[in-house]
C-alpha cells in the first residue's frame, strides 16, 4: 500500500478505506460513529484509554488503533484525548453532524454559520453549529459538532473556519 499522506500533508479517503479506518454507510445511519484518521504507527493510546465500551483497541503502544463501528455508540470521549485531532464522530440518522474537534479560540456559538473545510484546509462549503462541548481539565480538545448539508460531507469535513 502506498500512502502519499507524507508527502501532501494530509491522508484522503481513499488512504483511509484502504487501511479499514471508514465506517461502512449503514453504520452511519445507525447513529453516530467514531471515525478515527491515525495512520502512524506512533506510542500513543490514549484513545484506547477512555473508550468505556472497549470499541478501540491497538495491538501494542505503537500500533494503530482500530475501531469495532458496532461498539461504538459515538459518546466522543476519543475526540476530546486524541492529541493528534485525528479522530471525528460522524452521524447520518436524523440530520447530518459531523463531531469535530476544536482547540481554536473563541469557540464558535451555537447556531452559528461556519465554512466547512477538508483534510486538506479547502473550503467545501458552509453548516451549521448544533452544539458545543467545552475541553474539561482532563481533555485536550472542546467538540463543536456541526450539521452538514449531505451526506457527503461527513466522510470529508474535518474542520472549521469561523465566519
């Protein structure tokens, strides 16, 4: 498998399918679903660490994590410990939301008009704020999940830019 994420500064979808980490549709439209984006091989784990549900599991510190999508019922507390911001909820039951998280300051305020952007920083369009979660003392990242217009969407929105 050859991956250019090295070399672009940001992986693609089809990088990520082709390592199992994109949960198939019909999960998404079961509820919300972790979507973890760590390709390296790096000692980290604290993701494995605050899944209650054991849906993250790594073989060793250096390996990658892997997610059982039927486990994981979306809760977010992955996103909010992953020192890399690489991993995301997405949710396609009801409206469309991608859970993102967010160390920028000051948050966005519910209800606001954001520009979505995609791992590469590119502008592809605009959603709505539909919640905010704060960091709390034990957690890296707040969480400012979005609604997103498609479907689409939600397997490439991974940021925000405040209007």
């Amino acid at each position: 498998m050859t991956l250019g994420y090295l070399e672009k500064g940001y992986i693609t979808l089809e990088e990520l399918q082709e390592m199992g980490f994109v949960p198939p549709p019909e999960r998404v439209r079961k509820g919300p679903v972790a979507f973890i984006e760590c390709p390296q091989e790096i000692p980290c784990n604290p993701c494995v660490e605050a899944c209650p549900y054991g849906a993250i599991t790594m073989e060793g510190i250096n390996g990658l994590p892997r997610l059982d999508f039927e486990k994981c019922n979306g809760c977010g507390r992955c996103v909010k410990v992953c020192p890399g911001l690489a991993i995301f909820i997405v949710n396609a039951r009801g409206r469309y939301t991608v859970w993102l998280p967010h160390e920028m300051l000051p948050l966005p305020e519910r209800g606001s008009e954001v520009v979505l952007l995609d791992r590469s920083g590119r502008d592809v369009g605009r959603g709505r704020v539909v919640a905010v979660m704060s960091a709390e003392e034990n957690t890296r990242s707040s969480i400012v999940v979005v609604e997103v217009p498609e479907e689409w969407h939600l397997y490439h929105v991974r940021a925000i830019r405040v209007v």
